[in-house]
C-alpha cells in the first residue's frame, strides 16, 4: 500500500477524520520535547480540535525526538502526518475504533543529529509555547528531594557544551540564552508529565541550571518565561505491529507509526501563558486557576492505582490491565484502596464525585481494546513511586491513618525486581537506577524484614520514610506473604 501522505487524504475512507484546516498556513507557534505516543494520542488531538473550532492557524507543532531517530523515521516521510486509534468495547463485547488522521505535526527534529536545529527553533520568534512529555526520568531530578542532580553525566555535559546539549532542561536553557540575547518574545514552558506541581517543579530544574549558566540568565527566565501546572489524563498503550497492520487496513493506506488511545481524554491547565495559547478548552482542557487538586487526583487514583496493579499483575503473570483488573480479588483490593486510603488525602474539587470517578477509573483499567501491557507501566519504578504512591503514604502517616493496602503495592514494587514472575519467566527491569536497585536488594537473601529496611534506607527513594520502623514491618509483611503464597493468595487474604 501506498504511505499515508497529505497528497492522500482525499482518498482516505469517509469514516476516517482528517484536517480541516490549511496545512500550508500552519504556522509553528509549539515546539514539543518528547514527542512520544502520549503526546500524539493527547496533546497533538486537542490541539487539533483547536485548531478546528478556532481557524487560528499559529499553533503547529515541531515535535523533537531526544534521543533517537523512530519517530523521524516513521513520520517525515508521511509530512507529520499520523492516526489515533480511539478503541473501547460496546457493552456486549463487541470492540469499536474511530480513526482520525492529525495533521498539527509539521516536522520532527532528532536532537542528537542536529542539536543546533533544535536551539534554533525553540529560540524563534514564532516558538510561544514549548511542551514536554520527557517522562520522570527525563527532569534529572533527586526523586526524593526534587533538586536538580548536578552530578548527573548528561547535565554536566549539557553545562560544558552549550551548542550541542543532550537533555531537555539543557535545550531549553540554552535556547533561552539565544532568546535573551536576541531580545525575543517570551515563551511558556509546559510540563505535561506525570510530577507532582509539573510546571514548579520544571522552573526550579530550569533555573538552577540557568544558574549554573548565568545568573542574569536565570533573572531573565523569571521574566520572560512562565511554568504553567498542569494534568494530563487519558490510557496511551504503546503501539504494536499488529496495531500497524490493523490501522493500515482500515485506512487503506500506510501509516507507519499511529498511536492507541481510550476515549477519555482530560486535561487541567493553569492559565499563564506568556505570548497567547491556543483555544485548547474547545478540544476538551480546561484552564484552571491552580492545577494541584487536579494533579494529585490524578497521580494518586490513576497512576498509583495502574502501578499497584502493574507491579502485582506483572508478578503474577497477567500480562495485560484488563486482564489483571479482571481477577475478583485484585479489583477488590483496588477499589478498597483508592477508596479507603487514597481518596481521603486528596483535596476536593467541585462538582467530582469521588465514588463515581472510582467506579469509571475501574471501568477505564478493564478496556479490552487496549491491551495494556503491565511491564510498560512498572518501567521506571524508582522515578514514578515517589509520587504515585510514596507521598499517599506520608500523608496517610501524618494523619494517623492506615496505609495497609499501599504498603502492599511497594512490597510488589520490591517483589517485582526480583525479574521473574510466579511461573519463572524472566523479564528484564526497566529502571534508571536498576543497578543500584539490585544491589539494595541482595540482603533480602538473608532477612526480610533486615532487607526491607535496607532497601527503604535508599535516600534517592524514600527519602525519610525508610526509617520509619512502622512502615518497614508493613512493607516486610506483605513481601513475606507475597513470596511464600503468591500474588493471588496474597490478594485473596485481604479483609
């Protein structure tokens, strides 16, 4: 089959949407770092129904690719052009997908073959808007104490070779030098990632390396550019060469690369943006005046909720969320805890019924279309546990509550990176800091509850909850009850 391709739009099939606008007068007001299959199955589609509703064609996007050439690969040769996939079950079973073909991706940029691009195009005047999706990992952070790790090898390189940087933070500090030497517009700076105050925390990371730099630099930053919070929220699998081939089929073309998504779609955005955004609230965002109360609802139900079953189900051979949500003792624990321990400590927001939200977030976890992978989301444990389920934990401490049922999903975390599953079958972990991991791991050879307490004393995790003797021995328990009955039992066992 032919490549999907602008030239080939007019033949797509009537049930497939497609741009409505002039691809021609777009104009690219957004560069974005990261850009992944999240991105592309969320931010890219509101900005497209923005684009739709509103006829302001000044919010392209240039995407940029950090670290490797696939997406470039799979996308220039398609002018940008991509399909999401929005897949769900009808109440009998039966699987439904509705195709749309988005056409706000100019270009994509692969930082590592032409670092200088990048600097150029976020240092543009018509570049208003950078975004991220880099992940946890991508901010170089200590996880525990949220500080810019200025001993990481890819910050100290982007510090000493500001012409051809690695990270994010170092693209985006060293292309606001070029904008503060040219006396360009200002810009806003927009995490979309899953971190806790996402666009706090990336200005404390952007300016204390701009400090490193220039402390006139990091004034200017203060000046010129704003860090708007924000949450992001809709199930993004990654994408399969059966997802290619089914995609392909139905729309009569080939389409290299096109993202999966469930229908649900949300997004809080604090409204400060520095030179104008686009009309986002017509494709489904809302802006808000503060985005924490949306923040950690999402962090604490959505994320903790995927981990604690990602980390059980992975272990105990349920390869799939649906497939893990499915099991009657595990969606029993799962509904308990988000509504016994999680749910208290967040803040309330109108209108939200938390009851309700529980019951959808469920139904969300057992789509059948998605076919989510538990070992995708278990990746990257070190750098998601401190928010999604850690910071639940403290508060549920500082309140004198239990915390029984989150105590368990950190021991499946450390049962997890044992690298094999109930049957035996080996996986690999997945984790920035596996081998330092690994190595607090090995007194657990010898003593649980001594080995918990190593392990919880790892700072860059746990900070100081570790010394908590009362959360080490609840931890140890479930361990013990995992190890020597497995997941199910274990499950089964919970009042």
């Amino acid at each position: 089959m032919e490549r999907l391709h602008p030239s080939r739009l007019a033949a797509l099939p009537d049930h497939v949407e497609r741009p409505r606008y002039d691809r021609g007068a777009l104009r690219a007001g957004i560069v974005h770092l990261g850009v992944g299959a999240f991105q592309r199955a969320h931010v890219a589609v509101v900005n497209e129904a923005a684009l739709h509703a509103s006829g302001d064609l000044r919010w392209g996007t240039i995407g940029v690719s950090l670290r490797q050439a696939d997406t470039w690969n799979a996308l220039v040769p398609q002018s940008g052009l991509y399909t999401v996939a929005i897949r769900d079950a009808a109440a009998d079973g039966t699987p439904r997908e509705t195709l749309q073909v988005i056409g706000n991706l100019l270009d994509v940029l692969v930082a590592p073959d032409d670092p200088a691009a990048v600097l150029a195009r976020l240092a543009d005047d018509d570049t208003r808007i950078v975004s991220l999706t880099i992940t946890e990992k991508g901010y170089h952070l200590d996880p525990a104490s949220g500080a810019l790790n200025v001993l990481d090898a890819d910050i100290a390189h982007d510090l000493a070779n500001p012409t051809a940087p690695r990270t994010a933070l170092g693209f985006i500090v060293h292309a606001m030098q070029l904008r503060r030497v040219r006396h360009t517009t200002p810009v806003t700076l927009l995490s979309c990632d899953n971190l806790p105050a996402n666009g706090d925390t990336l200005r404390s990371l952007v300016r204390a390396f701009a400090m490193h730099v220039d402390p006139a630099l990091a004034d200017w930053i203060a000046t010129h550019c704003t860090f708007p919070n924000s949450m992001l929220d809709r199930i993004v699998p990654r994408t399969t060469d059966a997802d290619r081939a089914a995609v392909s089929a139905r729309l009569g073309l080939t389409d290299a690369w096109p993202v999966i998504g469930e229908p649900f779609l949300a997004w809080a955005v604090e409204d400060r943006f520095a030179n104008g955004r686009p009309a986002w609230d017509k494709g489904g965002a809302r802006f808000v005046q503060h985005a924490e109360p949306f923040e950690k609802l999402k962090l604490r139900m959505v994320n903790g909720g995927h981990s604690a079953l990602a980390y059980l189900g992975a272990v105990a051979g349920w390869r799939t969320v649906d497939r893990a949500v499915a099991m009657p003792a595990l969606h029993r624990y799962l509904e308990t805890m988000l509504r016994d321990e999680i749910a208290p400590t967040l803040l309330a927001l109108p209108g939200l019924d938390l009851n309700d939200y529980r019951t959808r977030l469920l139904q969300r976890f057992a789509n059948p279309a998605l076919q989510h992978q538990t070992h995708q989301i278990a990746m990257d444990g070190s750098h998601k546990l401190p928010q999604r389920l850690l910071g639940t934990v403290r508060d549920r401490i500082a309140a004198g509550r239990p915390y029984d049922r989150l105590a368990l999903a950190i021991a499946a975390w450390v049962h997890y990176l044992r690298g094999h599953d109930e049957a035996g079958a080996p996986y690999a972990i997945a984790d920035p800091l596996a081998a330092a991991l690994a190595e607090r791991l090995a007194p657990l050879a010898q003593s649980v509850h001594d080995g918990v307490a190593h392990f919880s004393a790892f700072a860059p995790v746990f900070g100081d909850l570790g010394r908590d003797p009362r959360f080490v021995s609840a931890v140890a328990r479930h361990l013990v009850a995992l190890r020597q009955r497995g997941v199910n039992a274990t499950l089964e066992a919970q009042p």
